[in-house]
C-alpha cells in the first residue's frame, strides 16, 4: 500500500522533468506543444478511472497492467530524449553543486 502512495510522490517530480523535455527545441511551436503537454494531464485523471473499471471486470492485480503501460510509454520517451543531441553552440544549464 505505501508502495502505491510512493507513486503518487514520484508522479509530481516527474511531470516537471517531462514538461520541459516535452517543449525543448520546439521553437515557434512552444505554445502549441506546451497546451497539448497541459491538455495530457486529463490522462492522469481518467486513469485511475480506467484502471477501477478494469479492476472491477478482471481483478485488481491485472488491471495494474494499464498504469504498467503507461510507465513503459514514459520511460520509452526518457529513453529517446536521453539519446537526442543537442545542437552546437547551446548551453545546458547545470546548478552548482
């Protein structure tokens, strides 16, 4: 159960990192992707709306397989940033340590 509220926590600090990978390098199209960032939060709404049902029709264990999707999409999108390069000449932002 503290494992499940744990989640919950790790959502908050992740939807910051996600927000501004999301939006990096988009250019004149900010504005337009920084919405569709914000309109995608509804989907940390409808699911645990969705995972319920799902509980409710095929038991509560397998129906942590569609959040399980969601993390796997998630990481996928981590991955892939992780692996874009950046252009010459731009700067990253590093706090001292």
């Amino acid at each position: 159960m503290f494992a499940l509220l744990a989640v919950g926590f790790c959502n908050s600090i992740m939807f910051p990192s996600i927000f501004t990978l999301g939006i990096q390098d988009l250019g004149p199209l900010t504005s337009k992707g920084s919405s569709l960032m914000i309109a995608a939060i509804v989907g940390g709404a409808i699911l645990p709306l969705g995972t319920g049902k799902l509980a409710d029709h095929i038991g509560l264990q397998a129906a942590f397989l569609l959040p399980a999707i969601c993390y796997v999409y998630i990481a996928g999108f981590g991955l892939a940033s992780r692996r874009r390069r950046l252009p010459s000449g731009v700067l990253i932002p590093v706090e001292p340590v």
